[in-house]
C-alpha cells in the first residue's frame, strides 16, 4: 500500500512498490491523460510534476516517492484548462495529433516556474519530449507566448 499526494488530494493505492508512477495515474487512478508510449523514459509522453520537477512517470517506481510529495497530473494543472501554457497550446494550435502534447505541456510548465522567460536554448535543453509529428517550432512558440501571459498576469 502507498499513500500518494496527486493533484492535492491524498490517495492510498494498492501496488507493487516496483509499479511505475505512471501505471498507478492510469490504471489505479484512472487519470489517462498521461501517456504511455516509449515505457524507457525517453519520449516524455508520460512527464507529469514531482514537487514541482517535470518527470518521466514510466520509469519511476512508487517506492521512491516518499509519503507528501506532490504529485501533479495533466488533469490537476489547472481546473479550466487555463494554465498560461494550455491558453498557448490552444492559441498556437500547437498540437499535430496530440498524443504527445500532455507531457510536452507538463514539460513547458515546469520550466516556465523554474525560468519564467526562457530563451530557445533554454527550451531546447529542458523541453527534451519526442514529437513523432515535429511540432517543436509550434511549442517554442506556444513556450513564448505562455511566458509572456504568465508576465502579463493572464492577458495574451
């Protein structure tokens, strides 16, 4: 049994502690807005927030969380789906087929609380998500312009 803090509430789940963090959102959770694709850590489809870091959820096994981290999904970043960079996304119409978008959003997020005006270089070396459909121009951009809201408090 494992005590889990996901998108601010407290859930027990009943799992291996061997269990990848993303097979405990999906299937115990039933949040499948986080993707599985490589299973290796490598594509980002299943980046979700650990107290506040971007991570890939396919490779971290629930027996290295510890009991009060939090844990934040696709579905917990924001109620409206109007964090600055879904606002972006939704504007840019960043997205090609999509599957890769909910870790590349999480993704985006979370450099953009660590560095909120970051240069392409900048994205380029923490936006490390593979896009099979190539939107990386459109998510640069969509990384500008959710800065850019985030810095004028909500207004595009």
């Amino acid at each position: 049994m494992a005590t889990l803090n996901i998108n601010g509430e407290r859930v027990d789940v009943d799992v291996d502690a061997s269990t990848p963090l993303l097979w405990v959102v999906r299937e115990q959770l039933g949040l499948t807005g986080t993707k599985y694709s490589c299973g290796i850590g490598i594509c980002g489809s299943c980046t979700v927030h650990v107290d506040g870091a971007a991570v890939r959820s396919c490779t971290l096994p629930v027996s290295e969380l510890a009991e009060g981290q939090e844990i934040l999904t696709i579905e917990g970043l924001s109620a409206n789906n109007d964090h600055p960079v879904q606002r972006a996304w939704a504007e840019l119409d960043v997205p090609q087929c999509g599957y890769c978008q909910p870790g590349m959003i999480m993704a985006a997020a979370a450099l953009l609380t660590e560095n909120p005006e970051p240069a392409d270089p900048d994205i380029d070396a923490a936006v490390t998500n593979i896009c099979r459909c190539g939107t990386f121009n459109r998510v640069r951009r969509g990384i500008h312009l959710a800065a850019a809201i985030k810095k004028n408090g909500g207004a595009t």
